[in-house]
C-alpha cells in the first residue's frame, strides 16, 4: 500500500490499546474528544504526504516504487539534511510550531539503532542491523506513525538502574529471556503522542555500565501489544473547549504520556540491543546528534508565532511606535532570525557519521543553537506579554463574546484602534496566553535535551587547543605544542 | 456592628448584581462554583479578622471604640507603614502569594481621594472631602469589601480619550449632571475581585486636559447598583477541578473583571471629582503612591513560594547538590531577599504627604522593587521550571492518581528519591506549573503598573544634579551649580 | 611593480605628511616609537602578501599578469566572500584579533564608490565610476596602504550639517569649486591608521539632503596632501614600553586619528561625488553592507584569543575544574562559536548587488552577528577577568620581574600551579589586562557601527508579514493578505 | 598628640622602608612621583580630619579627651554603624569613589581580631585581646595609617598551604618561636595602599587545619621592619602624567601591592594569633562581616559618578532626549540607587556580634548588596561607554590639546552642542576612560570577596526551612516540620 490516508490512519489507532486519560480508560480512542486532539494533530502528516502540493517534498519513490515518507529514509548527503529540515518546517508551519509526531522524533532514534546495530554485530556477531532494516522496511511499507520512547522515569536520579531502593523498574529491563525474544518490565516517561502510535521505538536514555547490562535493550513494539499501559498527560483544555479560546492547547495536545511496559514480550526480530551495555550510551548519543536538527528546525517556526503575535499586538493597541516597543520587536525578530540562521548552519555543515553513511547536524553548532532557543525564551514571554498588555490574563471567555446578553458590550469595551475588528484582537490575546503557557516553557527548556545538556556538550566539543595557542602565542608564551593555526604564522611585530 | 464575619459578608454578595461568567449570567454569585473561589479567597480578611490570632495586628478600635480594619484608616507613620506591611504579609501568606482583597487594592484609592480632595475643596470651594470621610465611616462601620476600578478600556490608546474615534465610552465619563448627582457611562478593566465586592471606587487612570472634562471624575457606587454589567475574566479552571491539580489556580481566582457602566447614577454624596481636570492626575499618582507598598510587600511573599518550590524538587528529584541547582537556588534566594529588603527599605525611608497627614513608600525605592520583581520573573520560572523537570508539562491528572486502575503505576513510576511520598513530589509538581502559568507571568508583568511605568518614575525621580556633580568634579570641570554633597570639599590631590 | 615589500611600504610613509602625537608635531613617522607600532602592524599585510606560504591566498594576478592583492579586487561570488573571510581571519590571527589596516577597512569603501558611482554616472551623466576604476588600478599598481574616512566630528548631532550652530565645518564639505577639481574642508575622526597609510578615501557617513548639498562629497586623496593634519589618538603605551607588560597594547596602535582638511584641493580624476546629494546616504549604506564582513569575520578571532586566555588563566591557577569556572568556559566557548557561525552564515547567504556584479553579506545575519558579539563583549570580560582574579588588577611591571633585585621574589610568589613557569602566568596576567582594557571595550561598541545601528537596522529588514501570517493563521483570524508560506497550508484541525 | 596633620603623616613615610616600584628601588617614597599618588589619596584623611568642617563627624574624644578617629573605635550600635557609612561615603565623595586607605580597610580586620581574640583566650588562656587593645591605642595615639594584610599569593589553590609542592611559603608562616616573639616567612598579596601606612596588620585568609596550624597566624609590624620587601603593583599612569587625560588613574594609585616576608621578627605583644588553627577561618569571617560595610558603601558614590558621567556625556553629545539613552540613564539610576539602598538596609538592620558588643551589616542583605554591585558592573561601563561615544577611545591626548599648534583645531573640531565648552567634553571623555578601565573592572569583581563568595554565602544563609513551608502549605503537603510563621495560619480556602 504505502501511503495511507489520514482516516486510515485514524482507523488504525483503535485496535484494543491500554490508554487513560484525565482519570478514564478510554475504550477508543478515536472517539475520545480530547485524544482526538492529538489525533488530528498527528494526522496532519497523512494529510499533507497525500496531497499532491507537498508530496513531492514530504515522499520518496522506494526500491520498489512504491511511495513512502521521506522521514524515514535515512539522510546521507547535506541535501537530505536540508530537504529534512523543509519537512520539518512545513510540518511545523502546518501546526503552529510543533511538527505532528508521526515520524518527527522517532526517525531520529531509527537512525540510531541503524547505525549503533551495525557497530554491535560487528563486535558481537548479532544480528541487529538486519532487524532494524527489516522494522524500516516494515515502517515504510505500512506507513505507520511511531513513537520514540526514550527517557526513563529514573526514580532518584543520583543512583544507576541497578542501585534505585524502592524497585528496580525505574528503567525499562529485561526481565526475563526466552529463545524466541526477551520480556521487558519498566516505564518511560515524557513519549510524546503515543498514544497516537502505531508502533513505539524504545532505547537507553544514557550509558550503562556492566552492572546495568539488563537495563542495556532497545526494541520496537505495537503501542497495543499486551502488558503496555499508556497513561495520558493531564490535558491543558477540557471538553468543550473552544478553538477561539485555545488555538493551541486546543490544537495541538502532544500528550506526552507515562507509557509502562508490565511483563512485555519483545520477539527477537524487534529486538536492536540486548545487554550489550557498552553500546547503549552509544544509542543515546546517536540519537542526540539525529535528533538535533529536529529542534534546530522548528524553534524558529514557533518563533514567527511568536514575533507575529508581538507586532500583531503592538498594532492592534496602537503601540507600535513607541520606542520601548520597537525595541522588543528588534530583540524577538532577531532572536527569530538567529535560531532560524544557526539551525540552518548546523544542516550546512554536518558531520559525516562513518558508521553507516548517515551525516547528522554540526553538533556544536546544534547545541548552540538549542541552547540559545532554551534561554532566552522566557524573555521572549515576557516581552510579548508585555507588549499585549494585562488582558492578556483578564479577557473574559470566548463564551461571554458569543453571548447575546454580553457580545455588544464586549464589542464595544474590547475594541482597541480603529479599523482592527475586536474578534480579532481577543483572539491574538488569546493566542498570546496559550503561547506563553507553562507548558510552553517546560517543553521549550526540556525536550530534546536540558540547558545544562546542550552547556555539557559545548564544554565537550570546545576546541579549547586553538582557543589557547591564540592566548599563548599574544601573551608571547614559547610552547611546543602549538595549534596548526597559529604554528607557523609570521613573527609579530615583523622582522624586516 | 463593625466587622463582619465571613458569612455575613459571603451573604452580603447575594445583592441581585449582574455578573456574567464564562457566557453565564450567574443569578447568585455565593453559589457559583467559580466565583465561589472569588469569594472564598476574599473571606479570609473576614476569617482572620475575626480571629483573635490577628486581630490586634488586622483591627484597631475607631472613636467610638468600635473594632474596625486598621486597613481603612489612614497611614500617618513610619510605623503604620511597617504595619500595614505585617498586615498584607499576613493576608499574602494566608493565600499563597495573593492577598485577599476585601480593601487590599481599594484603600489605596480611598487614600488617594482623601489626600485630592482635599487640594480640590482649597481651590473650587467644593465639598469632596467631606464625602470621602463619609464613605470611609460608612465602610469602616459596615465592613465592607470594596473594589478599585481605575484602568479604563482605553481604546485606541495613541488617543485620548476624547479624541477616541468608535465611541466615546472608552473612558468612564459623565453623560449627564443632575441636582441631586450625575449620571455616568463607559468601562473599567482588570478590576480585581470586583463581583466579590459590596463596593466599587472609580478614579481616573491618568491626568486629563480641559476637553477630556468630563472623564475627570471618581465616585464611589454599590457594585449592584442599576445599569453596572460585570463580566468576569476566563476563568483558569473548570467546574470540577481539583485543589491537587490546581493548588493556586483552584484557590485564587482574582477574577479581574470588566465593570459597565450604562447611564449609571451616581448621588451627590459619593462624588469625589466631578469635572475638576486638573486634579485628575494627581488622584492617579496619589493611588500609585499609596498602593506601590502593596506590590512592594506580597511579591517578597510569593517569592517565598517560588524558592520553596524549587528547593523542595531539587530535593525530590535528588538533585540538591548539584552545582548548576546549587545556583539556580542561590539566584533564588537572592532575589526573594533583595525585593523583601527593597520593599522594606522604601517603608523605612517613606515619604510625607503634606495635605492630609499621610505617608507612603519611598517612590524612586518602591518603583526599584517592583521593577526588579517584574523584571526578573520570567528568569525565575525558568529556573524553577528546570529544577522541577519535564514532569511539570508531562504529569497525569491527580484523577489518575486517584483512579484505582492506574493508582499503583504511578505511585511506583512517579516515585523521585526513596523517603518521598510520590504523591508529595505530583502535588509539588502541579504546584509549579500553577506557579509559572502566563497568568502569573502577566499579572507580574502588568499588575501595579508596567516596567515602561516603573522606568519613567526612576527617571523622574533621579538625583542628576547630584550625580553630575560628581562627575564634573572628577573630571575637574569648572562649574557654578554643584550639589552642595560636593561643594565645600578639599581640594583633591590636596595641597599641604 | 605591483606588491611592495614591508620595508617599501615603511619608506613611503616619509613624505611630509603633519603628524602630531601625543602634543608634538613628528617630523618623520618612520622613526618614531609610538607611530611605528601602528606601522609595524600594517606592515604585516606586506609581509605575509610576499610570503609565499600566504601568496595564493592573499594575491591575485591581475590583467597584465602583475600580483595584485585579493582585497582590492571586487567580490563576485559567495566563494569570493569566503575566501575574503580566510584573508581576514589570517590577517586577524597574525596580530591579535585585529586585521592590519592597509586595505581592510577601505576596500569596503573602494566597493560603495564603485557601486553608487554607476548609478550616479548614469543619472546625471557624470564620470565617477570611471575615476573609481582608475583609482583602483593605481592602488594596485602601486600596492598602496589606504585608509577610509567616513564618520564626521558631527558637532551637535541634533542638527544636520547645514545647520551647526559654531561653524559650518562639522563635516566635509567642498568650500570651492575649481575648473580643475575642488577645495573642501573640515575633519573626520576615528579613522584608523590614516597615519600609516598612503591614501584616504573620504565619503558621507550618513544621508544629505538638498541643502546639504555642499557635504555630499567622495573623494580620495593622498595622506600627505597640501592642507591635511592628522592629530593621533592618545597612545595606550609610552616610550619604553615592554610587550611583556602590553602584550596587545605594545603590539596593535590603531590609531583612529582626527584628520582635518583645511582647504585641501581634489583633482577631478579622483572625486566620486561631488553635490549629487541624493546619493550621499547610499555610499554609507553600501559601504556597511561590505564592511559587515569585517567584523563578522576577526570578532571570531578575537574571541579565540578571550576563550583561550580564559582557559589557560584557569589552569594556571588550578580552579579549571570548579563548577563556576567551567560554567563561564563553555559560555566563552559558545560565544566564540556562536559569532563564527553567523559570520560565516552571513557571507554563505550573501546578497547579489545588482548595480555591479558584487556580493556583499547577508544584512540581517550581518547585523546580528555584529549586535551579539557588542552586546556580549563586557559579559566575557566579566568572566575572563574573574577567572584570572585580582592579579590582573595588582601584578607588578615586568621591569620588577627582570630587575635582578626583585627577581627572585616574584618568581618564588606569583608561581600558580606546579609545572607552569611563573613568567608564563604573569604573561597571561598581562594578556588578560589588555584584552579588557576601555579601549578594547570601546572598539567593540563603536566600531563597525554602535548597537543602536545594529537594532534599527535588523527591525528595519524584519519580515514582519511571515511573522504575522503566521500568527493570524493560529489565531483563525480571517485576512486577505496572508504570506505565501501560509497561503496554501491546509486547514488545521484538518478535516477529513 | 593624636590626630596627626597631613604633612606629618607624610613626613612618617620615610622611614626606611623597602619599596619597589616599576623596576626600582625606591628610596624616599614621600619623592617618588608615582608613589604620592597615593600618598596623597591616604593624606585626604588626615586633611578631613583636621578640617573643622568634617571634624565632628571623623573624629571622637578618647577617654583621656584626645581627638581619634571614629574609625578606629569600635561600632557598637546601629547608629554607629550608620555614622560610619556617613565617613565612608565622604571619604569616598572627596576622593572619585575609592576611600582613602589610612584605616578604611585594616579597621575592619582589628574588629576581627578584637573579636576573634577574645575567643582564643577564653578557650588557650591567652592574652591575645590585651594585645590587640595595646595595639588599638597605639594606632589611636599615633594616628597611624594601617594595612590590612589578609591574601596569601596561595599557589596553586586546589593544595592547602601545608600541601604546597614548590615551596611552603604561599601563605604567611610561623618558621620559628622565640621567646619574646616569632619570626614568620611568606608572601600576602593586593595589599591596598600598604607602601603608604605606618603598619600593617597581618591575618589568615581562610579556615585552617592542624597540619596547617603554622599558618595559623595574625598579627601587626610597622611596614619598616626588618626582612619586609614591598613590590608595587604595575602604576597605571607615568611620570608626567596630566590629571586632564587621567583624572582618576592620576589621582588614586591603591596600589595592591605584594608583601614579603622574609624571616620577619614578630614581639609578643604585637601576636594576635599564634598557631590556634580552630580560630583561623574566624578571623578571616569576622574580617568580612565587618568589611561587608565598606564596599556596601562606597560602591553607591563610585556609582554617582557613573551616572553622572553617562548623563553629561549625554548632554554634551546632544542626545539626552533620544529613547535609548533614557533607557540607559535609567538602568544607571535605578543600579546606583539600588546599591545604596541594599547597603544602608544592611547597616540598619545589623547584627549583634554577641562576643565583643560588636554590631555588623547583615550578612545576606550586605552579600546581596556587593553582589548586585559586582554583577552589573560590566553593564553600567557598557552603557557608558555606549552613550559617550567612539572618542573614549580615539580622543588625543591632552598634550596635543595644549600644544598651540592643535589647539585651534582641536577645540573646533571636538565641540559638541553649542555652549558646552570643547575642553569640559573631553574632560568627561577621559573620565569615562579611566572609569571604564581593566582596572576598574577587575576592583569590582574580585575586591571584597569575588562573586562566587558573595553567591556561597547566599546559599548559606538563606532561609529555606521557611521557604519550603510556603510552598508545602501551597502544594497541601501535610508535614510535621512546618515553619513558624506557617504553622497556625488558618485553612484555605477557609471553613465557615
């Protein structure tokens, strides 16, 4: 078949899955109003791949000519890298900043056990590599949406997967092994809509040690196989939300879920890593450097959103001119273009990974250009709240403006410069509200890595050689071990 | 009768005001589930008042030896000040950062009019300040809840309000004068607690010029009197919500209403300005004096919150000693004890207003304070948002916790650091993301006046004399208007 | 002849031009001890353009088969601009972060006469862009060290040049035309190295407008014309200095000197404008639009040489693994890379200059680059000062440390860690001394245009209609002129 | 006599002392022209103290009704502590900022000992504390100007001083007892001003361990002694400097000088610390509780300077009105006056050393105070120099203005607004130079303990057992170890 159409993908989600939401089983979740949410977020990939304007962009043509996804090709030129990224922003453009999940995070963690498998037969004589081609295969052929889950919940986090006290479940293990595959145990928190997966993709979240070798598995398995139990993050709207209220909590609910895993069994053919503990940093790794671009990419997306609302604001207020005004739109449009120009230099100038004829983005570049997103994205908040004024907390509900008793008066009090309709600006405040959510900044500083990661990667990659054969050679220090940079530069003062 | 108990006062609401909400009209505001935390969180002033705990800090005796709020009478010390601040400390440790607003706002505008009406009598022969003491014995003896209504819809805002181009109700104004009183029309926004108020005090939001005239007017009015409409701001929770899930949001909702007014008649013996423009500003600026001690007070008290909050899941996440958390909390710490010092700093060094007996805050200190809160709010919540984790977008609904199908997985998964109760760690997690919503952020941000106001006050205040002084005398320019700090000084290098 | 030798270019510069230094007229600057620093440095140009380990990169060979240098002629192409990068950043590493001045700032300006000249040619018929390509040629031919004359001393800077109060020689200006050519007269200032150069290219630093006229003048000049006074800034070294003690300082004496014109004649084979005010703001423009290159380029340098100094005062004194150190390495690091990454966007995303087969950097990632490396400049310093510690502040000269007396002392109290020589730490000392010296902090605000430029000029290029699009769709507003990125999208929720 | 007079003080320094400076031996440092830069910064205190005009505040009636410095005596109370802010804030006014050092520094480490010895004597049964009040008398008697010595030259600093591989002479050392005295070896660094003080007062810098117990010293010598080496800190300015182009840098020379010790004979009576390592760290403790008050102080005048440099500059360059430059004024304003009010609530809201009737600045608000100083700094010269302009770095020197030849042309073309004179703006542009140098800089990050410190005694000091209960109360987390001001306050939302 290939490619399938958003409603059979939709169709294909009720298939007797464990999930909870707000308190509830839900029998199907097709038909749950706010699962729904993620559904039709998700969905949004069948609809575009189907659509004859953006398949060109978003498909490929397989061995067979059959059309599968892009995304889970792997990328082995810089032009894969930057095709990916106009998939990644026009999914992103699509869905107000956040790339609907079908395949967005769990190509990356594909691309890992890719390359680390072939690493690990090498070694060990497995099989793996063949395992993980034959799940792509079978990805791409039924074009399913996949969920990655990757971050354990970790119980106290100064002890390892074997040291915890209350239990030893605090990262997903092998529990048991059998000839035809393995029974895991555990949980993994933070998996961003699996719920609305078809498949999920699980790995380490960080390197093991030998006394960790159960905790050392990567495997992928249906989202509906027994034992796993998928409990949904706490909704931001309730049922009967409304789209003027919400535009984005009501759009896009990533459902980044608990997903447990009580005596799951894995067939051996699913299975990419088995208790070889010293490849399972590896796995996390790789994944990283993947899954840097994801970031990079629709960061600055979400960032239009975000200077579009301040200046839209700014406008609809009659502020634009003032100077403390113009001064904030200088500041978010070049933090826009900053992001937008440093996740493109990290595509530009990638890394060729030599296992496996991948190339993934700069990474020093990536983590910077991350790191610069995650911090200064609550001043980025600030300035734009500061721009829409307190109304921005003080609004009455969309309900009161469709109210007949009260629409006049809203109509009226709520208007702000002539010729700007106040429809439309109590809907901007209300866009501003849900972009400035909690939620918002959680995700902002935590996914795809904290602040304090992207710092520990910048130290790492620092090429402090060159950095100090310049310091050396200005304070005229003699050193033999100079960098070539500067090794054989000409005396300075010159000697003529 | 004095003071009044919590149910009196809960009772008193039930008045046949016109309060919408969320696209309701609510017939009895003391039985909706949703303006009941309104009410509730507005109760606690008659709660403590009445208990003897408080009562020697909240009340004082009036002269004729009734027990009335000590918040109703003048500040005419240094140490009333003081007092005033154990008073709203008190009220903002009770509810979590916000105090409760029976008179929290409003006695500020009652001591602006106070101080103004008495400069209008001087110079118009007019009897304003006879009608403020009257309306303040009649809420001193009646314990009434009384709201302030300054900030006007404003319109086009590059306009005033006369010039406004839609309609001329941008600005609460008066539309008629009558013997007996005048008749007034318009809107005020984000008035706090207002439908949980007996009464509501108008006063203009800024100075106005000779054809703005009939904007130039503050009165005093019952908050059921014929032709008011309030409608509430969206609230931040829905029927049904949990004080587990919602900590702050479930316990204070401030409920910053919009107030109608549609030819409402307002009696002579309320009227405190009625066309006098001139005054207009200066009951503006009087109200930002008196009322900077509020925000100068119970910001250092919400920070409290904040720090705790952060140090308490650094600690559940076994990450205290970590060198990147060690200082994120000392940042804390700090600026929870600099706005605490700065608050009491501008009270220590307070002002004297000359007409009236009265003092408040130091202004250039107050306006330090608050700016310094605004300004670094946002820095604040990222950091508590990067101790407390992922989890704080990503936790289930307390109803899953309480669910008994789901209860045993997320008390197993969601445990931190053995010796914590899991549930401690999900209840401080709701916590934060209650902590850092946008309405916190924006409420910071605007509430108590905008950083732009806070920067235009320090500018006006500054000393430049003095500061020049110092500067030309360093730099040995000759100049005949020194600051007399630097006037009589040696010679420097002194000549012996 | 074409490339000169280091020791031609020094004996050029004995040729009667009026020097003064530091309060005295120099009768020779070839011989004197301070304007030779500056010589020396521009000196290296010549010396690594004849050394062939540099020749292929630094020089062409032009027309006639003569090696001509690579900066003077035009950039065509992106991998012009990038090599144009390679040159500076050699350039830049050779002496200290700060590229020797014989063509690096005037070719940027040689590029705007070229450009603005065509378009003035062909509206007013004149011969400018012929005078600039035989300009050019003589340059080369002669390889020739020019400066560039751009910023006015500007008197009050809230009048424009026709309406200066004291005089009328607040900018350049053509005091009278001749049949020959023109006289012109007032000064320029901050113009670096002009004392150490054969040539100076003059043009307006801003727009004229028509009574300005008289000030829309360009023109180039030899340095020791008749009627021409330089006046040097005030040297950061005196006579006798040590490069121990002023590793930079001792090394890098820009020398942005005054340059006065008093009635200085201009034949017309060498004017490029002269009247047409129309065209007077659009050299300066130009002229930023190729000089961003400059900056986007040796900041990184520089910064190479901060990190570095950071890193190795770190372990000189032992505390590189402190949690605080590292913290404020990776930020050095960051910020290094950070400036090379958008640099090199900047010219790998460049702009085609239509009027003349030109290339010139990107202007918004230009503009960027330059605000962040200014904004965050005094933040390293911070950092590298506090890293090094109070030494910097309170280490004895050099000459105590060579004096046999005290020798011995200083080698026995100011070692740091065993293993590093203690001369080595006093170097570094020094080092980090100069690096964050005012002078250092001025050029990195002022030079290349203030922050203020950089904000005025990113709002200025900012695509608020992407931005805004983009907001309204999320917000459902409903408008007609949406950008074509958001034109298409399908509608989301999507229905299906 | 007591109070001694300037030129008596002066006159005092020739002693034979051993100072070098600059490479040389110095043999009358009261002749040496950089030497009495400071000599003349110390001697401001002696011409104050005996200008009838400052007398009362400077000075106090002995017991034997003899005139000595306030300074001197110990502050026992809060108005005391008060007053001494008033000394230091005119020392620092009459000489741009910088106290002059007769007892601004070492005063505070006499409190230490004073403290400190009383505490030793108690538990060793010494006589420390008689001699610390001989020495006190003696110092008063004499009106001597003292030093403190407190920062060994340290090595490399992750070793204790017994564990120093080079040498063990990094920190100061007992090397013999004798009977009448010990003899001590060692090196103490940034010693301010030591090379103009009659004695110099010698205490550890930080907590001791037994093995370390020979370092474990304090005492006091005249700075003539036998086996005392002084080495000046490199001078900022040469001989024939003009106060024109170096108005501070000419005028204050602290001087952080090293210190030698070489085998320096110590009396008995002059030991205040004598291997008693348990009471190390105290010393170098109490040495900061009481120092916090100098630096608290002093700062705000430094920062008026600032602010009026910026504000002048502003005004000479005629761009006092323009947005950013108000933005910029205001931050100025808003730091120096945060400063001052953060170091005047430390003294008013003091502690009471219970060992000595001693009260000193409040530990968190004082680290606050110099933290928030040391912090901004940076910013404030970034914003200075921002507004003075490009000529900070490029103006010519004052020679040249002088020089008839320039004179003319200079004082034409560095006019800014019309009536302000040409020499006043260049005045203030050198001003803004040497406020803005590496010097400067480095003085505010690490003089009276480095940001790092002020950060770790934050943390100590802060108040989390209150903090955490605000927020449990918050969360509704029921513990048993409530905070006191948590513990009884009444439910909510309330039960009525």
């Amino acid at each position: 078949m290939a490619l399938k159409t958003a409603r059979q993908y939709l169709e294909s989600l009720n298939d007797g899955r464990v999930v909870y939401c707000d308190g509830e089983r839900v029998p199907d979740v097709t038909k749950h109003p706010i699962l729904n949410i993620t559904n039709n977020w998700v969905a949004m990939d069948y609809v575009m791949s189907n659509d004859p304007k953006y398949q060109a962009l978003l498909t490929d043509l397989d061995a067979d000519g059959e059309r599968v996804a892009f995304a889970l090709q792997p990328q082995k030129t810089r032009e894969d890298l930057l095709r990916l990224r106009e998939v990644v922003k026009l999914w992103a453009r699509a869905t107000f900043g956040k790339p609907p999940g079908a395949k967005f995070v769990a190509k990356d963690g594909l691309n890992a056990v890719t390359v680390v498998s072939r690493r690990v037969d090498k070694k060990h004589g497995t099989t793996y590599a063949a395992n993980v081609e034959s799940f792509r295969k079978y990805l791409q052929k039924n074009d399913l949406a996949f969920a990655m889950g990757l971050t354990d919940v970790k119980g106290d986090r100064s002890l390892s997967p074997s040291q915890q006290v209350q239990h030893k479940d605090f990262y997903v293990r092998i529990v048991e092994e059998r000839p035809d595959g393995i029974v895991v145990s555990g949980a993994k928190t933070h998996i961003s809509q699996v719920a609305a997966c078809n498949e999920v993709l699980i790995a380490p979240c960080h390197a093991m040690k030998a006394e960790d070798k159960d905790y050392a598995v990567a495997f992928a398995i249906p989202v509906n196989a027994q034992g796993i139990t998928i409990i949904s993050a706490e909704p931001e709207v309730s049922p009967g939300y409304d789209l003027f209220d919400h535009p984005i909590t009501g759009s896009v609910y990533i459902n980044d879920a608990l997903i447990v895993f009580d005596n799951v069994f894995i067939p051996s053919e699913r299975i990419f890593l088995k208790g070889e503990w010293e490849f399972a940093g590896q796995v996390a790794y790789m994944f990283a450097n993947f899954h840097r671009l994801s970031a990079e990419t629709y960061k600055a997306v979400e960032l239009e959103l975000v200077t579009g609302a301040a200046m839209l604001m700014a406008e609809y207020n009659g502020i634009e001119k003032k100077a403390h005004v113009r001064e904030k739109l200088t500041w978010l449009t070049m933090y826009t273009e900053m992001i937008e120009t440093l996740g493109r230099a990290a595509a530009e100038h990638c890394i060729q990974e030599t296992d496996g004829d991948f190339v993934y983005p700069n990474p020093m570049i990536a983590n910077i250009c991350k790191y610069q997103f995650a911090d200064n994205w609550h001043t980025a908040t600030k300035y734009l709240q500061d721009i829409a004024g307190g109304i921005v907390a003080t609004a009455p509900s969309s309900k009161d403006y469709h109210n007949p008793e009260t629409h006049a008066l809203m109509e009226k009090y709520f208007a702000g410069k002539a010729g700007i309709a106040t429809e439309d600006r109590l809907r901007m405040v209300k866009l501003v509200r849900d972009l400035t959510s909690a939620y918002e900044d959680v995700l902002t500083i935590h996914a795809e890595g904290s602040l304090e990661a992207q710092k520990l990667s910048i130290l790492v990659l620092a090429d402090f050689e060159r950095y100090k054969a310049a310091a050396m050679r200005a304070a005229r220090i003699k050193t033999d071990k100079t960098h070539a940079l500067f090794a054989e530069l000409p005396a300075f003062p010159p000697q003529f």
